[in-house]
C-alpha cells in the first residue's frame, strides 16, 4: 500500500468550522444513504432475476447508482480542496472526470491533453512538466511515448500518481534536490 503522508498533512493544514462540517457531514450522510438504497434495491433485482433481460435492468441500475455515488463524492471531494483553504496546487483529475465533467457538462479540462495527444509522434521520449497526479500522462500520452519522465514540484501530486496511476512512479524530489545542474537560458 502506498502512503498517504502528504495527503495526510495537506487535509491537517486546512480548517472547517464545526457548523461547516456538520453541514458537510450531514449532506453526504444523506445522498449516500439514498445511494446504498438504491443500489440494494439493484442487488436484489439482478439475485432475483429469472432472465437475462431483468438481469440486465438490474446491472443498468447498478450502474446509474455508481455513477451517481462518483458523483456525489467527487463533489465533495472538490468542495473539500477547493472551498476550503488552502487551496491544491494541482487539480485531482478523478474530480473532473467524475464531478466536472457530469455536473457542468464542461470538456475544457480535456481538451489540452487530447491536441497535446495528436502532436506526439509515436515511439518519442516526453518531458511533461507540472504533470500533478499523472493522469493526462497516463490516459493522453503514454500511448504514444517510448518513455514519459513527468515532473510535479508538489509531493502530494506524486504520492497520489504513486497511489491511483502506477506504483512504478519514483518520487526524484530526493535525487533531484542535492545536485548541481545547469541552468539554460534562452537568447534574448
């Protein structure tokens, strides 16, 4: 199991009030609540089905219910690094896939990976650089790549590409930091 070290200490940086917190609590206590009903009442339907197309109602719903309850998560997730300082410095990408995207019917988070994704040619070394949790790395770029070296200076964007995109991902910070390395300036 990977660390959660920095989320840890980023969430103990930021304060809610405990009426703000009751209130959080209480909103997600309800929408789950109606969620696990719902996809209970999916469970029983699929065990009790006797043919294929009452099975599949019941998987239809099954569905609805979890996308719904990504939904209702993400919000809250979004709510939480965003409405409550300090603010990330880097957007967790499931927010947008699960809540954006949905909620707001918004593509704009998107749109830069999938042109910087048709400009790669295939088989080409990528430097991606303020790459926050790997995920445009992940789904946009390495198909394309030969190698990806995707570098993020917050080391609680690392830990979470470490923990939701590949266990392969190596925190450079401690190789990096310590080493001389000279500086290119463009001509001016």
């Amino acid at each position: 199991m990977t660390s959660t070290q920095q989320r840890d200490l980023w969430a103990a940086s930021k304060h809610l009030s405990p009426k703000d917190l009751g209130e959080q609590k209480n909103s997600l206590a309800h929408a789950t609540e109606l969620m696990f009903r719902q996809l209970n009442r999916a469970k029983h339907d699929a065990l009790a089905a006797t043919n294929f197309q009452s099975f599949y109602a019941a998987v239809d719903e099954f569905a609805l219910a979890s996308r719904q309850m990504a939904y209702v998560a993400h919000a809250t997730k979004s709510q939480c690094d965003w409405g409550v300082p300090p603010v990330p410095e880097f957007q967790d990408q499931f927010i947008n896939q699960f809540f954006v995207l949905h909620g707001y019917n918004r593509t704009f988070w998107l749109e830069g990976a999938v042109f910087c994704g048709l400009g790669i040619e295939p088989g080409k070394r990528i430097l991606e650089l303020c790459c926050g949790m790997g995920w445009y790395t992940n789904y946009f770029y390495s198909p394309f790549a030969s190698e990806i070296i995707a570098v993020d200076f917050d080391p609680r964007a690392i830990e979470m590409a470490q923990r939701f995109i590949s266990n392969q991902i190596s925190n450079m910070r401690s190789w990096i930091f310590g080493r001389n390395f000279q500086v290119a300036n463009s001509p001016t």
